[in-house]
C-alpha cells in the first residue's frame, strides 16, 4: 500500500510533557486496530519513540502482540526487532507492516522467548518499549504455549519471570539507554495487589534505574455498566490506570 493511499500521522499530535497521561480515542492512522486485546495505544508508542529515541536507532519490543510498536517504529524510520513466543502475534505483525513508507527503516519478526534473547548482542539495542501482559488477565495462548507468561496465574511467580526478562533486556540494552514497559495491577479476592510495583522492583533488582512513574490513564468502556454495578455491589474501587516505568540503564 503507497504513503498516498495511507494516512500515517495521527491528527493534531502534540508531545507528552507531565507524568499523567490519557487517550481515550484509538489509533485511526496506518494499519493500527484495536481487535487484539490489550493492545496498548499507538500514541504511548508515539510518544517514548519520539522521546527516548532518534531516527535509524535499533528499538526491541520483546512481546510484539498486535504489532503497534512495529507500525509506529516503521513510521519513524526506527529500526525495530520485534519478537513474540505466539506465532499469531508474529503472523499479525507482518502484516501490520504491510505499507510503504518514505524511509528505509528495517523491521526483524522472529519467535523468541523473551527470557532468552541470545540472538542479541551484548549493548545493541539503543531503545527498549514493550507492553506485557498482567500475569492471566487476558490469556493470549490459553495454556498452548508453554512459554506464554499470560497462562501465570500466581503474581509472584509472574514476577519472577519478567526479572529473567528484565535480565536480558539489560544485557541487550546499550548503556545509558532508555527501556518502557507499561504494565498494569490486578485484584484477588476483592484486595489490591500491586503488580507493576512488584515488577518496577524486579528491573531495579537487575541494575535498571527508574527515570520516570508516568500514570497512564485505561478507557474501558465495554465493561463499564456491569463493573460499575459489581464495585457499588462489593464495594471496591474500579482500577482505571496503569504505570509506564521509563528505566535507564
């Protein structure tokens, strides 16, 4: 498909500039859909590849999912590895990355686990953005894939996992460079459990310092009038947010 024939900004994008962030329309530029579940917004992508990155840098999305980062790297002639351990998720990608574009930015989709990325270099990657699922919330493989981490049900075994991830992530990461991951939190049995604490612990374990807590703000819509009725009725509050670390090696 020709850049004539394809919108491939979105309008009247302006830069992120505090530590709240919303969006509340949906990515209506390139190929970007919404129809893969916990996909997260092209205009988060936008935003940490415009600032923590420059043209023809190599960027890393570990777990690729629907394709988002690698549309958005494509756009803004980065150069991107994009790996996943679902072979729908990678088959989605490609032809997510179907489209011209005025720049000669090379996209790499290969299946990988993400604990294990030794096809990497030691200090290749200049950027690192990826957006993992919240331990079994949304089950992407339901138990098919054994190295699927969206089949974890316990947190802290969940946890235990992405610091193997986090460990790669900085071997990979060249120093001084930037690495994003938004994840969320969850509850059981009606209490908080703090999640994207856990694993905001975990990079910081691996040698990662936090550069930024940037909230992130989720419209749900779909499920709005039944979880209304369900907190009024259990009396818990709806958790409409989630945590973009922005980590620095």
């Amino acid at each position: 498909m020709s850049t004539k024939e394809l919108k491939l900004h979105p309008d009247n994008f302006e830069m992120e500039c505090t530590t709240v962030w919303a969006f509340p329309r949906r990515g209506n530029w390139a190929t970007h859909a919404s129809d893969w579940r916990g996909n997260w917004s092209p205009e988060v992508v936008r935003n940490l590849i415009l600032r923590y990155s420059k043209e023809k840098d190599h960027l890393l999305d570990c777990m690729i999912g629907g394709g988002t980062t690698a549309i958005e790297a494509k756009i803004l002639n980065r150069h991107i590895t994009c790996i996943d351990v679902n072979e729908e998720a990678l088959e989605r990608t490609k032809k997510s990355l179907e489209f011209e574009v005025p720049n000669k930015s090379k996209q790499r989709v290969m299946k990988c686990d993400a604990r294990d990325m030794s096809f990497i270099k030691d200090n290749e990657i200049d950027f690192v953005l990826t957006h993992p699922p919240y331990a079994d919330i949304i089950k992407y493989s339901d138990g098919k894939i054994k190295e699927d981490l969206s089949n974890i049900h316990d947190i802290d075994a969940f946890v235990d996992e992405i610091e193997k991830v986090a460990k790669e992530l900085y071997r990979v990461l060249k120093p001084g460079k930037y690495c994003a991951i938004l994840i969320g939190d969850t509850r059981r049995q009606k209490m908080y459990q703090p999640m994207a604490f856990k694993v905001m612990d975990r990079f910081l374990k691996v040698g990662f310092k936090l550069k930024e807590d940037i909230i992130k703000r989720q419209f749900n819509c779909k499920a709005t009038g039944f979880w209304v009725n369900k907190s009024k009725e259990g009396n818990f509050l709806l958790i409409m947010h989630e945590h973009l670390f922005i980590f620095q090696k």
